[in-house]
C-alpha cells in the first residue's frame, strides 16, 4: 500500500512577477508606462526590497487598477518558479492593493514600490489548489 504524505518545506523565495491586464487603455495606465507591453503590464518585483527589475532610474510611476481575477503572479526562487496564482484575487499579501481585485503600486525613482510590505505573506501563494 502507498500513501501520500504532504511535507512542510521551506523554499527560498526571491521575486515575485506580476503580469497584470490593462484592460481600459490608457484610462488604467498610460500607453507610455514602463514595462508595459500592448494591454499587459509585466514586473519582476525582488520579494523583499520591492525593487522592480529593468524600472528606467530617474522614472517615478503610480497605478490603481482593476484586474478582475484576471492577473497571473508568480514566485519565483533561485532554481525557478516556486508557486503561481492565475486568474484568481490579487494576493494581497505580497502585492498592494484592495478588495482582492485591485493592485495600487507607488513606484519612486529608483524603481522601489514605496508601498510595498515590509513583510509580505505568501499564504495565497500555498495550499492544495495552488501550482
């Protein structure tokens, strides 16, 4: 007989990435905004300073947008990609925002999400339901 047993690992997480849709043009975000793509906005965010990698220094940038369990969030650790959260609410506990439907991000000019936690929760990110 076999069973299956589930263990607590611990798993270094490094970076989150978040591929949000701009779903209302520039009325969610302006066609210019760095790291922009078409109708999607991408980031690859350090978990724990909140640095975004390949943010233009110098740029300062903020959003409010509505994503509508549309969102795809990513951890990712040193030997690759540790959990996904796909089309599902916004896990607030690492990115900032409201209701479970929107992210808010303050973005200074070195490319740091000033309203970043100082301790984000990545329970969102574990469970039986999760990848």
């Amino acid at each position: 007989m076999k069973a299956t047993v589930s263990r607590i690992t611990e798993i270094e997480v490094t970076h989150v990435v978040m591929e949000l849709p701009v779903r209302y043009g520039d009325e969610d975000m302006p066609f210019d905004f760095p790291l922009r793509d078409g109708d999607t906005w991408s980031a690859k965010v350090n978990i724990d300073t909140g640095e975004i990698e390949g943010w233009p220094k110098g740029r300062t940038g903020e959003f409010y947008m509505k994503v509508c369990d549309s969102g795809v969030y990513t951890l990712l650790g040193p030997d690759g990609v540790v959990a996904k959260v796909e089309n599902d609410y916004v896990p607030h506990g690492v990115i900032p925002g409201q209701y479970g439907d929107y992210v808010s991000l303050d973005i200074d000019a070195a490319g740091i999400i000033t309203n970043w936690p100082d301790d984000p929760d990545l329970s969102a990110f574990i469970g039986d339901h999760r990848s």
